[in-house]
C-alpha cells in the first residue's frame, strides 16, 4: 500500500493509453508473499486507475493453475503475469514476470549470487527504476497489441 500511494504516473504514459481507445482489461496472477509482486502490482494498479479505458483485476496464482500454467516463464509459474485482454475479452498479449532489463540480469548474473543478494539487488533496481520501466512495457504490449488485433 505503501507503494501504491507513492507511485506517479507519467502523463505521457497515461495519454498513451488514452489514445489507444477501445476498453482494456488486465487480469494479474500474484500472490502476496512474491517480492516481484510487491513492487509491480502496485504499478500496475496505479496505471490502470490513472486511465479511463483500463481496469485490473487480481487473481491468485495458487488458486488458478490452469491460467498460469499457460503463461510459464520458461518451465517456472513465476509472477506477476500481467495479461491484456481486449474489450471483448480475448487475450491480446502478457507480460511478466519482471522487466525485461531485470530478468535478464536475474538469470545470467543474478542467479550466480547468494539469494539474499540476489534480492537486494533486484529491490535496488525497483527503488531505483520507480516502475517506469513496467510502466513502459505494459504500455509497449498494449501498443503492439492494437496494431495486430482491432480494438473493436
């Protein structure tokens, strides 16, 4: 909740989504104890609040297998899973579990170090970044997303 208060939504990213028209729904799969959760669901949330053609809706990983299992990262139920849905509710594209930038590090050289640094270095790069780079890649996919599926 912390978070959530304290995150800004850029305008132009707001006006980004806007300008898309049409009414999109994101549907996140995350459980509380995930720390990748902690840092991103907020994000999210903010954004969709910030625009008035977006909702959210959180559903627990744990409690729905059947959808995260068709959104692995890799062979992992890793999360959050953010996934786009258009206004007929038709899966348009997902994202997760972390920024591209971020998840790269984790399995090349995060994986490397001891879990508790690992982590500190993934919390350093969230209180760093302040969402914007999730911010930018869910606003990127809904972008792609409108450009292969009409919005109609």
């Amino acid at each position: 909740m912390a978070l959530y208060k304290r995150v800004t939504i850029p305008i132009e990213i707001s006006a980004r989504v806007e300008a898309l028209g049409g009414h999109w729904h994101l549907l996140v799969l995350s459980e509380d104890w995930c720390g990748d959760s902690v840092n991103i669901v907020p994000i999210v949330a903010k954004l969709a609040e910030s625009v008035s053609n977006m909702d959210m809706r959180i559903l627990a990983r744990d409690e729905n297998l059947d959808i995260m299992d068709s959104h692995l990262t890799g062979t992992s139920r890793s999360i959050p899973i953010v996934i786009l849905l258009n206004q007929k509710f038709q899966e348009c594209g997902w994202w997760g579990p972390r920024p591209r930038e971020l998840q790269k590090w984790v399995m090349e050289k995060g994986m490397l170090l001891p879990k508790d640094q690992r982590y500190k270095e993934v919390r350093t790069f969230y209180a760093r970044d302040h969402g914007l780079t999730t911010m930018r890649e869910l606003v990127e996919m809904l972008e792609a997303c409108c450009r292969k599926i009409p919005a109609a």
